[in-house]
C-alpha cells in the first residue's frame, strides 16, 4: 500500500485517485496515518461486510467462514505483502 504525505497527495490528486483504483493509498498528516483512500467498489464492498450479520450467540457462523476464506483468497498478494 503506497504511503503519501497530505500536500503531496493535495499536489497530485488525479494520480492517487488511480491509484486507489488498483490498491488503497495511506495518507499521512505529521506523520501519522490519517485517512486512506480506496476504490468505490472497495468501498462498497466493506460496507456490505460490515452491515451483514454472521455471529449468532458468539459462534461464528459457516457463511462467515466461507466468505472469510474467499475475501483472503482473492487478496492474498495484499495481505502477504502486508505481513513483511
């Protein structure tokens, strides 16, 4: 994930837009993450994450799993490149 400090990303809005289409971008303000920057599909698709209801009386249900495993899988060279 592309890190960027607030002016430059004020200086080079379009190209960080973009940008975000591929991957979300960190933006930065005194040097501490601020805010981050991701597509409208991304955006979308956490939201419909977060609004679904997959525990019930605090098990976790087999469609959590199943879309966990799914979600991890189609992001996979993300989350490994986060782990280095």
């Amino acid at each position: 994930m592309p890190t960027v400090t607030a002016s430059e990303f004020q200086k080079n809005f379009g190209a960080f837009k973009e940008a975000a289409q591929r991957e979300p971008v960190k933006i930065t303000s005194n040097g501490r993450e601020s805010v981050v920057l991701i597509s409208a599909a991304s955006f979308a698709e956490y939201q419909q994450f977060k609004n679904q209801k997959y525990a019930y009386g605090g098990e976790v249900t087999e469609e959590f799993t199943d879309i966990l495993a799914d979600r991890m899988k189609k992001h996979k060279a993300v989350l490994e490149g986060l782990a280095k």
